[in-house]
C-alpha cells in the first residue's frame, strides 16, 4: 500500500477523508491489507483530531471506528 503525502499532512477532517479515500484497496485485496489500511486511517483520524479541535469528537469517531474495522478483519482472519 502505498501511502502518499497528504495523508500524513492532512491538516483538517476533510483533507483526511480525501486522502484515505484515495489509498483505499481494492475490493479484491487481501484482508491483511484492507486491516493494514484500517489501522493507518485510525492514526491519521487521530492525528488530525489533535489539530482540527473544531471537529475533534467527529474525528475521533472516525479514528475509533477504522480501528474497529481493522480489528474485526483481523478477528476473522482468525477464525
């Protein structure tokens, strides 16, 4: 995966969102690169809360919620 530089200088929520839309995989990918993303979109939403306060419940909901995503792939790919 590559990730590029506006996600990790997204500044705001909506920079954010722009950016991680764009590295998403794949439909196809494999479930240890769909987590992969999961878990970088939660650090960058968490990142970006620090900074953009004016959204900062929103973008921890984001952060928490990618989180969450990358660990429900993670669980399954367990069982």
């Amino acid at each position: 995966m590559n990730w590029n530089k506006a996600a990790d200088n997204a500044q705001t929520l909506m920079q954010a969102h722009e950016a991680l839309s764009r590295l998403m995989p794949r439909p196809d990918a494999s479930p240890k690169a769909h987590a992969e993303y999961h878990r970088r979109s939660a650090a960058v939403y968490a990142r970006v809360a620090e900074i953009d306060r004016g959204h900062f419940h929103e973008t921890m909901f984001w952060a928490t919620r990618e989180r969450e995503k990358a660990e429900a792939i993670e669980q399954s790919a367990l069982a």
